[in-house]
C-alpha cells in the first residue's frame, strides 16, 4: 500500500481502496478544528497504519497563511438521523450506497430509522441491515433505531428488550409520531428502564391531513393545502407532558425531538431543558438554509428571504423567483417554514437546545417524486449536501465555523452519550482529534465549490432542490476508524 504524503491540503499519491486501512497519511499546513478541546487553528496530521499518530498545532511562522477559508480537518461526522431504506426499498437507496453517500458527504457514523419493509421491530431486521453494511465493504459505522411499536402501526409496543440486546440505540417509529400519549408513556416506561431513549416525529397527524406544505402566504397562492405550525407544536406540547409524567414512574425516561422546524416548538424545548427535563432535539440543514419561499421559486437563503425588522420578505414583491415552482424534491415533512422559523432553527442550534444538526436523509426514486406536488413522497436526498448548507451559514456570518463543526460530531455524539445503555459504545464518545485512537477524519477544501448534479451524488436518491447549484466545503477525503471511507477522484489522481 502507497504511502499518502499531502501538501497544503492536496494529496500527491493516491492511496488505498475503500475499505482499506490507511497505512500512511500526512497533511500539512491545514487548518484544524477539534470540537472537544474547543481548539482551532493551523496545524498538522500524521495518520499511520490507520492511528491519528500526532496532531500538531502551528504557531507563529509556521502558522503564517494558513486560515479556516481553506482546507480543514475535523472529526468525522455524525448523522442522528436518515434513511437508507433496506431492506424493503432498495431501489431508492441500500446500505451500500447509503454509506458511499454519506462518505462523500463527510459522515463517518449514521444511524437509521425503522420505517423499512419489513419494519425494524424485531432483532432478524437489524441483523439483515447489519449485513448489508458487512457486505458493502465501507467502514462508515451504521447504527439503527428499533421501532416504538410493532409494524410501526402504533397500537402496541415492539421487541424493545429483545432489540436492545440486540443492539438498537433508541426507538423511533419516524415517519410518523408515536400514535397515542398512551403508547408513549409505555415506550418511555420500558425505554427508560433499558437504559435508551424514545425518538418521535413531532407530528399531530388530525392536523396535517391532505397537508401539502407549510401553513401561509406561499401555500395559499400556490394553492396548497395548508400544513400548519401547530401540529408540530401540538405534538410537542403532548410529549413534553408523557415525558414529564413518565419520570415519576421511570426517572431514566430519556425523549429526543427530530427535526424541529417551529420557533414555537423549539421554545418549548428550550424551557423544557431550562426546568431540567431530559430531553433533547435536533434541526436539519434543510430547515436552517431553505424555506416555503422555494416551492413558489425562489433560490435564496432563508436569512436572505429576511427584512432588516427580523420578517419574512415577500418572494413576489422582491422578485426573487428564478426557478419554476412545485419542485417535489422540495415536499418534507416536517414541511419548510417560514424564514422567522429557520431563524429560530439557527437561534436554537447557537443557543444549544438544539444539540446537533440530523440530515434526516431520505432518499427517493423518480417514480415517487416526479408527480403532482401534494402526491410526492416526503423528503430530501441530503447526507451529501449537509456540509455545505452548514458552510453557507458559515460564509454569511451566521454561524461560527467551529458551531457547525461540533453541531456534526460531539453534538449528536454527546446525545448519545446521554443514554446509558450506549453510552460506552465508540458513537457515543467524544469525536475530537484525540492522537492514538483509530482516525476518525473528514478533510474539506473549504474554498473550493463543488456542483450538485445528479451524477456527482453516490446516493440512488436524486431528490435534491439543489442540484444544479454549486456548494462550498468539496470533501477531500473521509476516514472512518482509520480505514479510507471516501477520497475526491482529483486528490487520488494527484
């Protein structure tokens, strides 16, 4: 195997196959960022035989014309949250493809949903998608969320003691809420006493049926039928409640929020915490940069769709459609808000209620999104672009690059540690660049912009609203422990 020497960020050689342990790797005169010490600044690696062997950092000379506008190092990301769909769907994604996508997009750890076919509510489940990632050969950790209730049908509970022993992290039956407050405080009882946490989608399903997109100005002269805020509020409000009930009973009852999207909502959250209730959530890169505006054709960012008074602009008055409406790729759930709301998202990540940005990935065929907008599947193919959205808040001012950096690695890796059945497992520890652990890395040219095309994503999934567009932060290389996970064509030709 070639050793891999880089030089002001670029590789000179290429290096092994995915897969395969680095057997030499050196970079030089890169900026670092170590969420867990806190630390940033110019410096140096030296990975060997897949060790992080020595982090230097630069000082004074040999520090000069080295800055966080170039090429970066970081820990390995983490995603809390996506969907690679096998088994049951593997013509919109597999594990295999699942990972190379989120190799290309930086993450070195990921954790799925059970919403496949069949549903991840027994141990056989998890040993197929384990199986799958064995055979696909990449070394991007995958881990799984068990389903609350069995079939995810919401009337009685999964195997949740036989898929803890099994290895399961939490349970979510995402895609929709956990049904009834009645089945949560059971999932939360028998959840806590397992020593994992209940993951819900924060959704009032009376209040979104035949929803198409968010509650507003935009959905009324697009003539969508309204989704509003309140069903996520709602939702919330109840679980925060089951929650707080539950603890009585189970003081190890643990609740995590997924992709939150209301600045009501949040706030909950936020007082929620302030009160010393276990609970946590997570935003998305897609509710931070994107707005409702989009639907209608806009191609602005969602603090760019902001008036100097902190309102939403109007995408009419301002002339800033440039696309044509009802693009599918653009129908989620939880549905795009308002550009208040995504302000509130970034106010929640900085503040830290939100704990960690989950790109809730969910890749889809052109067969389920290329019809009429309300009829589309919900979701984003965007374990690919999450750095780069994330870089877009950073460029404007908005976000601190060293924030959206611990967003992706300690952030979720902290709310996992949260949870004692897992909290010793490698996920869950503290993801800086520690020298003598297995490298964990994702590499980033921070200046260099790469172009969103349906050819340069690795996931089956095309359902992109960016493609076309070009995003800062290209990915060079990602090591998942100490093993080449991912490297840019153009840095292995040399």
């Amino acid at each position: 195997m070639s050793s891999q020497s880089v030089t002001s960020g670029r590789a000179k050689a290429a290096g092994p196959s995915v897969g395969e342990v680095l057997e030499r790797f050196e970079l030089q005169k890169a900026w670092l960022v170590d969420p867990v010490s806190g630390r940033e600044g110019p410096g140096e690696i030296v990975v060997t035989d897949g060790i992080l062997e020595s982090v230097v950092w630069l000082e004074g000379e040999e520090a000069k014309g080295v800055d966080d506008k170039g090429v970066i190092v970081a820990p390995g990301f983490f995603d809390l949250h996506a969907h690679f769909r096998e088994p049951g769907f593997e013509d919109a994604e597999t594990v295999a493809t699942g990972s190379a996508a989120a190799a290309h997009g930086g993450y070195t750890t990921v954790a799925l949903m059970p919403n496949t076919s069949p549903t991840l509510d027994e141990p056989g489940v998890l040993e197929r998608i384990r199986s799958a990632a064995r055979a696909g050969g990449s070394p991007v950790e995958v881990l799984a969320f068990g389903a609350v209730s069995a079939g995810r049908a919401g009337e009685q509970l999964s195997a949740m003691g036989e898929l803890a022993d099994a290895g399961v992290i939490g349970y979510s039956d995402d895609g929709a809420p956990v049904r009834s407050p009645k089945l949560l405080r059971s999932a939360l009882l028998y959840a806590g006493m397992l020593g994992l946490p209940v993951v819900d989608h924060a959704e009032d399903l009376e209040l979104t049926a035949a929803a198409e997109a968010n509650e507003g100005y935009v959905a009324s002269v697009l003539g969508l039928a309204g989704w509003p805020a309140a069903a996520e509020v709602n939702a919330v409000s109840r679980d925060l409640a089951v929650l707080a009930d539950a603890r009585r009973d189970e003081p190890h009852a643990r609740l995590h929020l997924t992709h939150l999207s209301t600045a009501a909502s949040l706030d909950l959250v936020r007082r929620a915490k302030a009160v010393g209730l276990p609970v946590t959530c997570d935003v998305t890169p897609h509710h931070l940069a994107l707005t409702d505006e989009w639907i209608a054709g806009a191609r602005r960012w969602s603090w760019e769709a902001l008036s100097a008074e902190g309102s939403s602009r109007d995408p009419w008055a301002d002339g800033a459609l440039t696309a044509w409406p009802y693009n599918t790729s653009l129908r989620v759930n939880p549905p795009l808000r308002t550009p208040v709301d995504a302000a509130a998202c970034l106010a929640a990540l900085l503040d830290g209620t939100a704990s960690a940005v989950a790109t809730d990935h969910a890749p889809h065929t052109v067969v389920d999104k290329k019809v009429e907008f309300g009829a589309a599947s919900n979701g984003i193919s965007g374990i690919e672009t999450a750095l780069g959205l994330l870089l877009a808040l950073v460029d404007a001012g908005r976000l601190p690059l060293a924030r959206a950096i611990a967003a992706l690695t300690t952030g979720p890796a902290s709310i996992l540690a949260a949870w004692p059945a897992v909290a010793a497992t490698p996920a869950a520890r503290k993801r800086g660049l520690t020298e003598g652990a297995a490298a964990d890395l994702v590499v980033f040219d921070r200046a260099d912009r790469w172009a969103v095309t349906e050819e340069s994503l690795r996931s089956r999934g095309k359902n992109s609203p960016l493609i076309g567009r070009e995003l800062s932060g290209r990915v060079l290389l990602t090591i998942a422990g100490g093993r080449l996970a991912y490297e840019d064509p153009e840095v292995g030709d040399g």
